[in-house]
C-alpha cells in the first residue's frame, strides 16, 4: 500500500509540475507576444518601387510645401555619401542638361526644439519619366534615426554605388 502510495505521489506530482512549466510557457509567449506588439509600433515601413539606378549627378527639385529644417542639406549629404553630386533647383528653372531629377515630400513635425519627418517619399525620374520611388513611414511618436541616416537609408533603395573608375 505505501509503495502505490508513493508511485501515485510521484505521478501526480510530475503531472501537476508538467502543466505548471506549460503555464510558465504560456505566460512567458504572452510577455513576448505584447512586447512584440509595442516594438513593432516603433517601426517604419519603406516601399520602393522600379530598379535601383547608377548616376554621378541628380537635380534635387525644391519642394515649396515641405519646411526645410535641414532635410535638404541632409538630402545632399546622403546622396553624396552614396557617391553622387547634386543641384538645387527650382520646378522650371532646373537646366537642360539635368537628366535625373529627385524630388521629394514630407510630412514635418516640429516638437519644441527637435524635428522629425514621419513620412518621407523620393521619386528619382529620367527624362521626365519616374524610374525609381520610396516611400517611408514610421508608426513612432520619436525619430529613431538622424535625418542623414533615415535619408541615405532611401537613397541606397533607389541608387546604385558609384565607385572611382580614375586611375591611380
């Protein structure tokens, strides 16, 4: 009797240990189904549409609507980490010899000394035809990256690296 005593103990007690680590299972995936769920409300989303496209030089259109803040300085300085140089002009005033152009609209939102561009779209055209887009949004409240960082992070979407073909 207390041999089956103690067999019976011990079933039941490995039974009840099984569905207490079970719950222990479950309740830890709920933890990191909810802290999944915040980190992703932190990220953007990017959409690029058409081939990546290899230039030396791009005309950057001045989009009146957008507050600049630094996003245009920040703009050229993407593109020319990336290898290519760029002009500021104006719709119509851009020169003939201007074959790619870039333009661009954001979303701004300025709070107290600190400003972030949630929405973001580049549309690289050839000719007067649009070969590559990117659009970006982010689902955070904060700027996560520098405006550099989050724009050169869009240009190498719709560009190709431009390499030094001079001789040494």
């Amino acid at each position: 009797m207390r041999l089956a005593t103690l067999r019976y103990f011990r079933r039941t007690n490995a039974y009840s240990q099984r569905g207490s680590t079970a719950k222990g299972i479950s309740a830890l995936a709920l933890i990191a189904v909810a802290l999944s769920g915040c980190a992703s409300n932190n990220q953007a989303t990017t959409y690029a549409s058409g081939d990546p496209v290899s230039l030396q030089h791009v005309c950057v259109l001045l989009n009146p609507d957008v507050f600049d803040g630094d996003f245009v300085s920040s703009l050229q300085i993407a593109l020319l980490v990336r290898g290519i140089s760029s002009g500021l002009f104006r719709q119509g005033t851009e020169p003939a010899t201007c074959s790619t152009s870039l333009s661009y609209s954001a979303q701004v939102n300025v709070t107290g000394s600190s400003m972030s561009w949630p929405v973001i779209d580049l549309v690289l055209s050839q000719q007067g035809r649009v070969v590559a887009s990117v659009h970006y949004e982010s689902h955070s409240s904060k700027g996560s990256q520098r405006p550099v960082q989050k724009l050169s992070a869009l240009i190498e979407k719709i560009t190709l690296p431009q390499t030094d073909t001079r001789e040494p």
